[in-house]
C-alpha cells in the first residue's frame, strides 16, 4: 500500500496530478495537496480525483504509466 496526494497544478482550466507520498516533486509543496488515501496501486486514488476534478493525470515524476 502507498500513501497517495493530490496537487492542484496552476493551469486553466484547473488540472491535478496525482502523487505518491515519497515523491521528489511533492516534498516542497505537500502543504498544498489533498490526501486522497491509501492504495493497493495508482489507479484507485486516480479514479477518485476524477470524481472530484475533470482533469487529473499521474505525476511523471512518481507514476510513470
Ligand atoms: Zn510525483
């Protein structure tokens, strides 16, 4: 299981990536994501952000698909 969090990008319309918690890129801005759970693998917590938000992608950073 991996810990999964969800950072709001500065892009219009609004988009989201979805991260692992050890990830290098969200480290500096946790602060500023929502948690979104715990998760067997990836896709889990993707589907629910995107019952939250049109627009949600993997980190390339921490979840290359
Ligand atoms: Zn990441």
């Amino acid at each position: 299981m991996a810990e999964y969090f969800l950072e709001p990008l500065a892009t219009q319309p609004a988009s989201f990536q979805v991260h692992e918690k050890n990830c290098a890129d969200l480290q500096s801005k946790i602060d500023a994501t929502r948690y979104l759970g715990s998760y067997g693998n990836a896709q889990a917590p993707l589907n629910k952000a995107l019952g939250l938000h049109n627009h949600v992608d993997f980190c390339p950073t921490c979840l290359k698909s």
